[in-house]
C-alpha cells in the first residue's frame, strides 16, 4: 500500500519536533524529509533526543526538499506567509502552523498584527485548521493552517454557549489564559532565561493578545452562521506559568437567560458527544475535578468543565490542552486525518502520563 509522502519545513523547532513524533508512527504516512535552515545534515535526533534510535532521518536544507503529497510548514509568523509559493510548489496540500493564514479577513489580520497579512491573496483559501468547527471543508483543502493554542482551547470551551444563543452579548467575554513555555517556540529569549523563568507567574499580554482575532471569526461563526464577533466586547489576558506544556483557560461569560446545570450539560454533551478529543470533565470529588493541562501532557485531548455562578448569571469555562498538541502537532494531525478520510484519532491515541 502506498502511504502518503510527507515532510515537515522548520524542523528544528517545538512543533516541528512535536510532528516528527507524531508522523513518524502514523500508520497511513511516510515522513521523508524534515528540513532545517539551522540544522541541515544533522540527525533528526541531535535536535530532537526523544526521538533517538527511532529513526535514521537525517534534516535537509528547506531547498533540497523534493516533492511530497503534504508539507507541514512549521515556521514563525511572517515567514510561511512570505515563502508560500515556494513551498507550494513542492507539495500540493500544505498545513500551515503559522499565523499567517489563520484569519479570513485582511483588515481583522492588520488590527491585531499591526502590519498586512504577508500573503492576502491566500486568505479567502484557507481553512482555520480546528477539525470540530471545519471538519467538512478539510477533504477538499489545499492550504489548511494551524490554530493558536490558547485560541484553540477558547473557541473550544466557548463554542457550545454560542452555538446555543446562550451568550448575553451587551456584557464583555472575559477569557484568562495561562500558558507554559514552550508556547513560546525554541530560540531563547531574555523571558525564556532560566532564573527568570523558573517559577514565573507572569502576565505578558493583560491586553491586545493577537489570538483575541481568532475569537472574533471563529465565535463569531458559530454565533451568526458566519461574520465576527463585533456585537460583544472581549477581554482576552495572557499569563506565562511554570509549566512546560500546556494550557488554560478560564473563561467568564455572562448568558442572557436563567440556566441550570444540567440544559448547560446537555449543550456541551450534543456539541461533542461524537468528538474524539474532547471530553467534558467535571466531577465532585478528587483531586481532578476540572481540566488541568498537567495530565494532557503528549495528549491531543481538551478537556472541558464549567461551573454554574447562578447569581451572577455566570458561566465559567474551564478548558485545558497540551500546546504542542491539540494547541499545535496534534491538532495538525487531526486535520491532515480530516483530509484524507482516515479515522480521525490515527497517530494520535497516545493518552497522556497520571502521575507526571
Ligand atoms: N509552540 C507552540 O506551542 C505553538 C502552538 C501553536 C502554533 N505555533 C506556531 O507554530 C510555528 C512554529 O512554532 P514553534 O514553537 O515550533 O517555533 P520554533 O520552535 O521557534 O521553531 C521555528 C523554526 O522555524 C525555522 N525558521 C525558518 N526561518 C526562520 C526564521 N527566519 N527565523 C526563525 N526561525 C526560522 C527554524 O527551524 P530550522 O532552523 O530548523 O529551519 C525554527 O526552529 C509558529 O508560527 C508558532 O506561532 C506554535
């Protein structure tokens, strides 16, 4: 049987590492090259150590890639954007990690990222690479792009509410996330420097957090059938925490109606009951009554709980995932399975590690 031929650009970076792991025992995929601009003519394991005597692969400069069915393209913001016809001449169905083709809307692009999208032309093209929201469009997609994590763990949490009519849209979203390094990808920065890293708890973006855009469309979305969400105020922080992986959110939103838990259950139940990666969690004893990102390290699960402020009128949203997974890798995984036709947890079955 022939298995499908792909390659991985950026190859010596988190996520491209994350990939290299992933594809390299999916059943349905040959990796044939990882490419690396830093990196060309080393082993894949003297950059990625988890990954020795596992395979003989050795990285390629980004222009000795020869042509395959589907390039991951795991490069930072800006960089996909500008080098995309060159990598789309190499493979006919590309998976965009990068921001640059995440947002329909130029205008929605140049608000948050504060110069225009590298490649505008691309953008009606694209599809928002989130397998719960864009399943269908995914067969027929030859540029599929990655989602932010923090947003990924957001619009998952959130979407259920919106697609209820739920939401009490006079009243601002507040959405707090909490995230570990990694998300920050590998090169070292002064924030990355282990004294000051160590043991942060550090807000890094209270206000203006670019993956605020991916709420606006994809909320928006699900909320009107299509269009942002302008209609509501958003409040969207960032905080950097001692983890290495992993994300969570804690989302406050306000509905318009009185609700109890268990219509708020059924909501959540019908939106992801036949979802393979998501799963509602809310239990009344133990330890792990909500989602914590600590037990989905490697997974590609998001975990989803909320709490009922009655009071208030108030739902919180508690969502978690791993970064370089579902926030990332996994996540891309998913959606080249979406793709293809295959089932869509291929590659991915790995549960995470309790304790850890
Ligand atoms: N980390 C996460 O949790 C996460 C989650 C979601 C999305 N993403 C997105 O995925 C993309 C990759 O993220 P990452 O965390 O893997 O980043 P990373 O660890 O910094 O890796 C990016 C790689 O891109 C390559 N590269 C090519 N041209 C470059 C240039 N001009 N400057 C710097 N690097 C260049 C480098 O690899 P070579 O030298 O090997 O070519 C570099 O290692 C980013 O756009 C990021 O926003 C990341």
């Amino acid at each position: 049987m022939n298995r499908l031929r792909v390659a991985i650009v950026g190859g010596s970076g988190y996520t491209g590492g994350e990939l290299a792991r992933l594809l390299l025992f999916h059943p349905e995929v040959e990796l044939g090259q990882v490419a690396s601009s830093s990196h060309a003519g080393h082993y894949l394991h003297s950059v990625h150590p988890n990954l020795r005597g596992l395979s003989s692969l050795r990285l390629c400069h980004p222009d000795d890639l020869s042509s395959c069915d589907t390039l991951f393209l795991c490069l930072p913001h800006g960089v996909s954007g500008r080098e995309i016809e060159r990598y789309r001449a190499i493979a006919p169905r590309i998976i965009d990690l990068s921001a640059d083709f995440r947002l329909r809307s130029a205008a929605l692009y140049e608000r948050w990222y504060g110069a225009a999208p590298p490649e505008p032309s691309l953008l009606a093209e694209a599809v928002y690479g989130l397998p719960e929201l864009h399943r269908a469009e995914l067969p027929s997609a030859a540029l599929v792009s990655g989602t932010g994590c923090m947003a990924t763990a957001a619009i998952l949490g959130l979407a259920p509410l919106y697609q209820a009519g739920l939401v009490n849209s006079a009243l601002p979203l507040v959405v707090e996330a909490k995230v570990g390094s990694s998300a920050g990808g590998a090169a070292p920065g002064a924030g990355s420097h282990h004294p000051d890293r160590s043991g942060a708890v550090r807000s890094f973006q209270p206000t203006g957090h670019r993956h605020t855009a991916e709420l606006i469309q994809e909320l928006g979305r699900v909320a009107h059938g299509g269009g942002e969400l302008h209609t509501q105020r958003m409040a969207f922080s960032a905080t950097a925490v001692e983890l290495v992986r992993g994300v969570l959110i804690t989302a406050h939103v306000f509905v318009s109606e009185s609700i109890d838990e268990r219509t708020l259950w059924r909501f959540y139940r019908e939106a992801y009951q036949r979802e393979p990666f998501i799963r509602p969690v809310k239990e009344r004893n133990g330890v792990y009554r909500y989602p914590e990102p600590k037990i989905l390290a490697g997974s590609n699960y998001c975990d989803i709980g909320f709490e009922l402020d009655r009071d208030q009128q108030r739902v919180v949203v508690i969502a978690a995932l791993d970064n370089l997974m579902k926030g990332a890798a996994g996540n891309a995984v998913q959606a080249l399975n979406c793709m293809y036709g295959w089932d869509e947890a291929l590659g991915l079955t790995f549960p995470g590690l309790h304790p850890v």
